[in-house]
C-alpha cells in the first residue's frame, strides 16, 4: 500500500501512469499555461501541471514523481515551447525536486492530526509573507528589470496587494467551505487527506521548492541580481498556487476514492 492507500501498483503499470502523467503534466505547464510574461519573463502561472507531478509523486512514489517532474519539463521544452530562451537543466531540477519531495511532505503532513496547528502554521507565514510583498510595492517606485526601469504607479500598488489579499482570502475561505463539501462528498469512506492536510503540504513546497529552490535556479539563467525580485514574484504567484492546487488535487482524490482502502 501507499499513502493514498492503493493496493500496490506493478512495475508495469507505474511506468504505464509516470508516461500518462508526464504527457500531461508537460500539457498542462507549457500549453495551458501563462508563461513568459513580458516584463517578468521568469513568472510562471500554469493550470494543473505541477498538481499532476505532486499526485504522481504521491501515488508512484518519489522517483517516480522525480521522473515525472523531470521528463515533463524536457518534453515541455522541446515540444511545446515557443520561447527563444536556452534550455535550462537546473529548471527542470526545480520540477525534479517537486516531484521526489511532495510523497515526503504529504507523508508527514499525514502524520499531522492537528488542523489547528496547520492553519496557524500556514496563515501566519503566509500573513508575514503579504505584509513584506506588500511593503516593498507599496515603498518602491521604480522596478529594474534587465537593464530597464519600469515607473509603479498608485494604481499598481493598491492593485498588487489588494489582489494577493483577494487570493490570501481565497485561500482561507476555500479550506472552510470546501472542507464541507469535503465531508458532504465522503460520506461512505475516508479519504486519505483533510484539506487542509493537502493545503498545509502545498505551502511547504511552495515555499522550499517553488519559493526559494525554485527561484534560485531561475537565478542562474536570468542573473543573481534577479534573485530578490524573482523570489518576490513567486511568493506572489504562491497566493494562486496554493487554492488552485489544492482544488485539483482534491477533486481528483474524489474522483479516484473508489480504489482508496477502506478502513
């Protein structure tokens, strides 16, 4: 058994789920998938892809999700990608690292009864993490990016942090709610994670893998003197992550709960 509670899966059908995964994964981070943004080329904003490495981590195992998040990024790149950026190997570490990583968090975080402790522990760091952002855009007036200089202006910097307010609530008020639509669903059988177990874990790797492993390897293909800003903007992405993974990984628990263990 895994920590999903499947009966173990062959060789054979690991190697048939990690090929599944990866071809989605890859989909999903380069096609459906904000990439390359103009003033901040290093920001990316993808619609399930590292879910699906996360649950094929969790589900395989972390080589398997090591390999999976791996493969993905390559395919990614070299099939669906329209940049004119080099291919970067320590990108696709971060996609590596998120794959073997996320069974260990998710393992721990199962061992973690206590959904007190994991709000206040994800709410409060994520609290202090708005109130930095938000005084360093609130207390800049000019962003320095590859050699240009870009004018923030009052709009931009009531904008930014009330809009990473808007998805610090969602986040909140998205474990509250579905947390009942949780129970309402599972009513013949326990699933394998409460939401907030599966949120709490999310915020671990975001924060060690995305956050501050993540933006140290775009670091290395966009400059050292990047890595403040970069780290910046993906703790802002973060307050999207965070929900939106935590929907998808959910829902396809309540979708597969028919093959979880019973106890």
């Amino acid at each position: 058994m895994n920590i999903l509670g499947f009966k173990s899966l062959s060789i054979v059908q690991k190697i048939a789920l990690a090929g599944l995964f990866t071809a989605l994964a890859a989909i999903l981070n380069k096609v459906l998938a904000v990439n390359y943004i103009a003033a901040v080329p290093f920001v990316r904003i993808s619609f399930g892809g590292p879910a699906v490495i996360i649950f094929a981590s969790i589900l395989l195992g972390p080589l398997f999700g090591a390999l999976v998040g791996g493969l993905s990024d390559i395919l990614g790149y070299f099939v669906f990608d329209m940049s004119s950026f080099p291919y970067a190997p320590w990108i696709t570490l971060t996609y590596v690292l998120l794959g073997f990583v996320s069974y260990f968090i998710f393992y721990l975080a199962k061992k973690i009864k206590s959904e007190k402790a994991m709000a206040i522990t994800t709410y409060t760091t994520m609290s202090i993490i708005f109130i930095i952002s938000s005084l360093l855009i609130i207390f800049s007036d000019k962003l320095h990016l590859f050699s240009q200089e870009y004018e923030l202006n009052l709009t931009f910097k009531i904008a930014l942090p009330l809009g990473m307010f808007a998805l610090f609530a969602v986040i909140i008020l998205f474990n509250y709610f579905f947390k009942k639509y949780f129970k309402k669903k599972n009513s013949d059988s326990e699933l394998p994670f409460s939401i907030y177990q599966i949120s709490f874990s999310l915020f671990i790797l975001e924060i060690f893998v995305m956050v501050l492993f993540g933006s140290l390897m775009k670091s290395i293909l966009f400059g050292f003197e990047l890595f403040p800003l970069i780290v910046l903007f993906q703790a802002m992405t973060m307050f999207f992550n965070i929900p939106f993974t935590t929907f998808i990984i959910s829902n396809i628990m309540l979708i597969t709960k028919r093959y979880y263990r019973t106890h």
